[in-house]
C-alpha cells in the first residue's frame, strides 16, 4: 500500500453534523447592513471551538469590507493572518488586533504554520474558540494557486477547514461545508473545488485555480 493510499479520504459536512455543533449569537445592526446591502447569509453554526476557515475567491477588496460584517453579523470570533509592521502603526495597529489580527513573526524559529497550530491547541486545551480565517490566494490578483499555510494548520491542528465564500453574483455570504484534510494537496482541493467552483467573486477573472503552488 502507497503512503497516498493509505491517507485518510476527505469528507465534507455541515456543523449540524457535528455533536459539537455551535451556535452562535451576531450582531442585530451588522445583519441589518447586510441586508440593505442586498446580503443574505448563509450559516448554521460550527462544528467545533476550533478550526480554520479558507475563503475563497480574493478578487477586491471590497472582501475585507464585506468579511468584516459578515463576521459580526455570524457572530464568529476569527484571527487572521497580517503582516506584522501593521501592528506597529500606533492606533491602526490596535484596531488590527481587536479585529483579530495575528502579526505575523517572521524571526520565529518553528515558523508561522507551527506557532499557529501550537496556539490552536492550546487553546483546545483550555476549552477556548479558536478560528483562523484566511484567503488561501494570498492576494486579490490573479495567482498561480493557494499558499498552502492556512490548509496545513488545518491538518497540523486536525481541525476542520471551513469552507467560506462571498459570492457576488447571487450576494450570498456562505460558510456551511465543512472538511477535515486528509493529508493529500490534490485530493482534498478537488472535494473543495466541489463547494467553490461555481462561485463569483467581485473580479471573477481573477480568481486563482484552486491547486497548490508549485
């Protein structure tokens, strides 16, 4: 037996799938913005205190704005991922951080990927929520794949990886499936091109085709 065959298959599902699953209470004016926006949300709780969250496409950055709202609206505590000279712009910087930046450490001697996985788990051991959202492109240009940090703290941790989306065309605000990584780049994108594929960002062309790079 091959060392690929003999990886766990990825599976998708929903957090009501979960005996864990988590609801969660947002914020009534956030859902109100939303609304006259024209968005509609659709979520139905975690399937657990800890995970990842990979949103895809990146195209504009009206992403951010968008994210940032449907965040408070869903009611979910997220970190992300942000380079660390942001959090040292005096007042900008703490406005990064109470939105759930996490500076990026670049002198660490594990790397990025390990301390983050290091924190998860800390935080499992202390029963805490521990969501990390990021956009695997990496940038709202057009790229050649994902960076692969957010998908291997996911499988690190062995977390769930949520599978979010903003889709433009429909206005729809999307985090419903679910997958835990079994380990092979390859197999677990194709099930997760499965929920994304038909999905338009702001700039649908620049969306990147989901695969790792090379």
């Amino acid at each position: 037996m091959s060392g690929r065959d003999a990886l766990p298959q990825p599976r998708l599902f929903t957090a009501a799938d979960s005996p864990q699953q988590l609801r969660l209470q947002g914020s009534a004016w956030a859902q109100r913005l939303l609304r006259l926006a024209g968005w509609r949300l659709d979520f139905d709780g975690l399937p657990a205190k800890q995970g990842v969250i990979l949103v895809y496409p990146h195209t504009s950055n009206w992403d951010f704005v968008v994210g940032i709202l449907a965040k408070w609206s869903l009611g979910l505590q997220l970190r992300f991922w942000a380079k660390d000279s942001l959090f040292r712009l005096p007042l900008f910087g703490a406005w990064v951080r109470w939105l759930g930046g996490v500076a990026v450490r670049r002198d660490s001697p594990q790397g990025l990927v390990r301390d983050t996985v290091q924190d998860m788990q800390a935080a499992q051991a202390r029963g805490e929520m521990y969501w990390l959202a990021m956009a695997p492109e990496g940038t709202r240009s057009l790229a050649k794949g994902w960076r692969s940090g957010a998908y291997q703290v996911a499988l690190q941790a062995q977390v769930p990886a949520g599978l979010a989306y903003f889709d433009y065309a429909s206005k729809t605000i999307c985090l419903r499936q679910f997958m835990l990584p079994g380990g092979d780049p390859a197999t677990d994108l194709a099930l997760m091109a499965r929920t994304f594929s038909a999905q338009h960002g702001f700039n649908p062309a620049l969306a990147s085709p989901i695969r790792m790079k090379s």
